[in-house]
C-alpha cells in the first residue's frame, strides 16, 4: 500500500514571475503508484516521472516534478499530490500545501478626516498591499520572514525637502493651513521594489462655501405688500436660475426640464403681475357710499327737530291705512 506522499520545495517564497519546481514523493507502492497534481481546482501535468526499488527489494518509491510560473494571485495557492494505485480502491491519499508568493507592493493614500478644513487634524494613511509588507494596520504572516521593513517616504510636489521617511505609513498635519495645499507623493519601498502613491490636497475654508447674493434695489417701495409680492418674485426667479446653472452639460432631459421650468416661472410672474396690479387698483380707488335719511328730515333746523320729524313721519305713515270692505 502506498505511503501518503510528501511535497518538497515549498519551503521558501516564490517571487513573483518565478518559476516554482515542486516534488512530489510517496513509497511503499507495488506495482508503482502513479502521482497526479493540482493548483487549487486546475490540473498539473507532470514534467516525468522516477520510479526506484525499496531497499526492502518488494515496494517501490514513486517520485513526480512539475514547474509553473507563479504570479501574485498565486499567493495563498493550494498545491494538491494525490496517489492513485489499486489497493487503494475508492479512497485517496494526497497532501496539500500552500504557496508563498513574494509581490511587489501597491499603494494608495486615504485622508482621515475625507474631506479636510483649515484649522483640522489631516492624517494621510498611505495604505499599501504586498508581500512582503509591514503597512500600519496590515498583517504580515509569521510564517513569511521580512528581508528588511518597509519604508515610506513622504514628498510634496515643488518641495526639494523630503517630509518624513520612516517605517509608519501614516503623515500627520497637527493643524491644517491653506498654505498646506498641494500634491502629496508617498513612496512605499519593500524588498520586491517601489511603489508611488499621490494625493491632491486641497484646503477649504469653514463657511467658503456659502456665497453672499446681493438683490437688486427698487427705486420705489409703495407699501410693505408690494415689497413683500417683489421680494417673491426675485426669489422666484433666483432659484429658477439656479435650477437652470446646475445641469451644464445639455441633454434631452435637462432641456425637457429647462422648458418646463420656464413655462412655471411666467406662469408665477403673470400671477404675481396681477396680484400687484389688483392691489393698486383696490388701494387707488375708494368705493361710494348711498345713504337713506328719513323724509322730512331736510327742512328741520336742527337735528333734534330732524329726529322728531323722523319719527312724526314714521308714525304718520303707520296711522295711514285703507280698509276695504
């Protein structure tokens, strides 16, 4: 019966674009067992196979090559020997086991907070991924030795004076100026090479963003409704121009909106028109008044008299009545 086999030449990384060489060894077969290999779910074939006689005389030892150029997706690759022989009918023996691949590092530069203020605390993370790597707040497995730690250096575009060069991938701006505005170059270097990251800072100031909008002055202000109906429909048109400004790129939709907005603002102008016309018309003309006085009420020479020849009258008027029979 076939012993489980063994994988040999696994036991250093692999730089990328390498070629790994791996052998694959089980003894104690007879007839000789015949060796099969596998990179994750993808078959491998063999460069040859060696078949040599136990020192026992009866049994054989099978031993098989194969070669292939390994890349970084290859990191972490699951190897498979398996043995195939007819004592073992439906079972298997195989061994697995994983590669490690040396790459070359990629970088990238994150802002803590995203978007930074003058008179903030910026961090910079120079974020990396490589093997081997030492980046901040990446795991480096045990089982992989660094040949020296990585290193990051820290630039600023038309500046000849390096920043910061250390192990910590971290740059720090205590407190944020404009004058802190530009492009930043991290260089993260490891023993696969160099890699270059840049970040355009841009300082922004607290309250930069809101714009001071000056409203025409009217020469004449009749009353505190009118100013008020005009102050509507500056507003109005306000932000029907800003509606208008924040689709500069034209389209079939933008210029479907862009009409329907302008039929709505003369529709609102009409209306407010007449509603300041129909306030002047109301204020300018006053309504006539028709009063009644009581008959007799002409003649009198005081208004005494009036009220008494008033009610004379009145009750003159009820004293008057027709019978007929």
């Amino acid at each position: 019966v076939p012993q489980k086999p063994q994988i040999f030449g696994h036991e250093q990384p692999i730089d990328e674009e390498k070629i790994a060489r791996l052998t694959c060894q089980s003894s104690g077969s007879k007839p000789a067992a015949q060796l099969r290999w596998k990179k994750g779910n993808k078959e491998l074939m063999d460069e040859g196979t060696e078949v040599v006689e136990d020192p026992n005389g009866k049994t054989f030892t099978v031993s098989s090559r194969v070669e292939f150029r390994v890349t970084k997706e290859d990191n972490e690759a699951e190897v498979t020997c398996t043995v195939d022989h007819e004592s073992l009918q439906n079972s298997e023996r195989s061994t697995t086991q994983k590669l490690q691949v040396h790459y070359k590092p990629t970088a990238k530069i994150e802002p803590h907070p995203q978007y930074p203020r003058e008179g903030e605390k910026l961090q910079l993370q120079c974020d990396g991924q490589g093997n081997p790597m030492a980046v901040g707040r990446a795991a480096v497995p045990h089982s992989i030795p660094l040949h020296r730690p990585q290193e990051f250096l820290w630039e600023k575009e038309g500046s000849d004076t390096p920043l910061q060069l250390s192990s910590d991938s971290v740059l720090i701006f205590p407190f944020l100026n404009k004058s802190d505005s530009g492009t930043y170059v991290c260089t993260a270097t490891s023993s696969m090479g160099s890699v270059v990251a840049k970040y355009n800072l841009d300082v922004s100031v607290w309250g930069s963003q809101s714009r001071d909008r000056a409203q025409p002055r009217l020469s004449s202000v009749p009353d505190a409704s009118e100013q008020s109906l005009q102050r509507l429909l500056l507003s109005v048109f306000s932000l029907f121009a800003t509606w208008a400004d924040a689709s500069p790129v034209p389209s079939t939709s933008s210029t479907y909106h862009a009409v329907i907005g302008g039929v709505v603002a003369v529709i609102v102008f009409l209306l407010l028109s007449l509603l300041i016309a129909l306030g002047h018309y109301l204020i300018r003309h006053k309504g006539t008044y028709l009063t009644h006085e009581a008959k007799g009420s002409d003649d009198a020479p005081d208004a005494d008299t009036a009220i008494i020849n008033a009610e004379g009258g009145q009750a003159g008027s009820d004293d008057k009545k027709e019978y007929f029979i």
